[in-house]
C-alpha cells in the first residue's frame, strides 16, 4: 500500500493463492494496487509453493510486470529473464538453526534457498544481522548491493487508551488472573520458550507473576508438555491463548508488565518491535538481530546467556518498574521512510 501511494505512477499487482481473508479491508487500497486472487478450488488443495511456481511465470507474462517482489527467498523458474526480480531474506535460519525446522521446509530451502539467493538482481534483508549472514553464506552471488530494512503496521501497533471496562473485559476474555509478562511467538525450539517457562515457578513464587503465551495453540503436541505437565510446574502461572487478534495483541501489550523473549536467535525481532511501539518495555536475549531492535532504546533490556537467576532478577525489575519507552528512538522503523529509500536508491 505504502509503495503505491508513494509512486502513483507504478501498477502494483498483488497475486495471492487463496482469497483474502474476510476480515482484510480492501477499502485502503490505492487505486494503481490490483489483487490477482485465485478463485479456482482445485489450486487449493495444492501447498502454496506448488501454487507459486506454476502460475508466476503465467502472472508475470499476462501482467507485462517489469519487476517481480517476493516477500520469500524464493524465485520461480520461468519467470521472463527481462524481469528484475527481488527476494526478500527474513533470516537463516535453514542454514544455522535446520534442526528446528519441519523437514518439508528443509528440503524446499535445499532446493530454492541458495539458487534464489545467487540469482535475485536485488536481495532486501530485514536487519544488518540477516545481511552480514547472507554475505557470509553466499559470497558468489548476482547481487552485490544488499537493502536493508523492516518494520510492522505501525497504525496498528501503536499507544492506546484502555477504559477500566476494556482491561478487565480482555483480562477476562483470556482468564488472566494476575500480573503477567507476554510472550509472543510460535512453538518452534528456537523460540526456546521452554527455558521461559522453566523460570515460572520462581517468578510466580515471588511475585505472583503469570506468563501469557500468544501463538502457542498446539503446546500439548511439543516438548512444552512435559515442562507444564510436571508435579511440581505451577499450571496456574501460565495462560496459553492460542491465535490472538491484531486488535486485542495491541490490549495484551499494552497491560502486560513487559514482554520477554529467550529466543536463541532471530532474523528480526518483530514482537519486540510491537511492544515497543505499544510503549510495553521489553527484556530480551542478548543476540541475533534481536540486539539491533533492543540495545540502546528505553524501556528495552537484553540479557547474555541463559543463567536463570539473572533473567529471573531481570524480568522481576523490569516488571516491576515498568520503565517508560520513548518510541521516538524507533522512527527508523517506518516503512515510508524505508520504502522512500529503497525506491529513490534501487528502482
């Protein structure tokens, strides 16, 4: 949206697998932007990269485009060579952390990851973290210049004003009881939210602190059980709320004490950079690009390694300080003001 109101001139198609969610609005749409969804039912049965690699190269050449974005490192065959084709590199996950992966995902990033990567006219990475890896990684590729630059809906994820009907009713809606730090993130094992948990029983002994987990619906499937499950785990310490919508996240963050992450490692740390912007503070691992969002912002603390009476002494003083976040440290994270760049220096 933010390119297409900046270059009028340009016409965007977006092209999407599946039609869009009901709860998107299309209203905001500029006029030069176009949605290609696929209507077509026989396509959704198929996994998405099936579906991506047999109609792009059709999209491209029915739309004439000039340009082919992919928010994936990931470039169709057949695409038309005349095309400059960008790819997006969220991280690397595949390559330094391929254990945690879904062995589907490891093989199509076998086959698709590095060709992409050493074929892409331009590579746009979310942090300097994530581009100092892919020069590491991939020395020999097409593209020399890489862009850097990322960041989230900041007209959602922004200070609101909660009512005392509106704490208590989303406090209700996911049975939160007591103070709570938050969570946010999926279950994988670099999240590393089992050694989270593993400091409940001390925080929730000494402050009646619970965890409020966003993200993590199949915990009862993952090695998670047997941490909660244990005769000497605190159930009561812990909230799984599963799915959260954008607008109650906001709430959630906005009442949470902070927000915590023990990830081991990160390609950018986008929650951390919600609850900045919401003005939660946060205390985070000391790593990855991680570092990049948090060092040196108020209300932003890491924390080196993984000694658990250091993180509990950390989270207790920042729960209980609360300290103020001064957004204004974060105005590079805007994606005008990214956008403005890139397009002024790469198209």
């Amino acid at each position: 949206m933010a390119w297409g109101k900046m270059h009028p001139s340009d016409t965007l198609f977006i092209a999407l697998p599946r039609p869009l969610h009901k709860t998107f609005s299309r209203s905001g749409l500029p006029d030069n932007v176009f949605l290609s969804e696929q209507s077509n039912a026989l396509f959704h049965r198929f996994p998405n990269l099936v579906w991506l690699f047999m109609m792009m190269p059709l999209l491209a050449r029915r739309y004439k485009a000039d340009v082919y974005y992919s928010p994936l490192p990931c470039l169709p065959f057949l695409l038309p060579r005349r095309m400059k084709k960008i790819i997006v590199v969220h991280d690397v996950v595949n390559i330094e952390f391929q254990k945690t992966m879904q062995w589907k995902n490891v093989l199509a990033n076998k086959l698709l990851f590095g060709r992409s990567i050493k074929k892409a006219d331009i590579i746009w990475t979310n942090s300097f973290y994530t581009q100092d890896k892919v020069r590491q990684y991939f020395p020999k590729r097409q593209c020399q210049d890489i862009f850097t630059g990322a960041s989230i809906n900041r007209t959602v994820y922004k200070p609101i004003t909660l009512t005392d009907d509106q704490r208590l009713q989303i406090l209700q809606k996911y049975h939160i009881e007591k103070d709570f730090v938050l969570f946010v993130g999926s279950l994988e094992p670099r999240k590393n939210l089992t050694f989270l948990l593993s400091l409940m029983p001390e925080l929730y002994r000494r402050k009646q602190l619970q965890l409020v987990v966003v993200g993590g619906s199949g915990w009862k499937n993952s090695s998670i059980r047997s941490v909660v499950e244990d005769k000497d785990f605190p159930r009561e310490s812990t909230v799984f709320c599963g799915f959260v919508p954008n607008e109650d996240l906001v709430k959630l963050y906005h009442l949470a004490r902070c927000f915590v992450s023990a990830s081991l490692n990160e390609g950018f740390g986008m929650p951390q950079l919600e609850a900045l912007l919401c003005g939660c503070p946060i205390v985070t691992a000391h790593n990855s690009a991680m570092i990049e969002v948090a060092e040196g912002k108020d209300g932003a603390t890491t924390v080196a390694g993984y000694d658990p009476d250091i993180w509990i002494d950390t989270i207790i003083r920042v729960a209980d300080e609360r300290p103020k976040v001064d957004t204004a440290q974060l105005a590079d994270y805007d994606w005008n003001v990214i956008l403005k760049n890139f397009l002024e220096s790469r198209l």
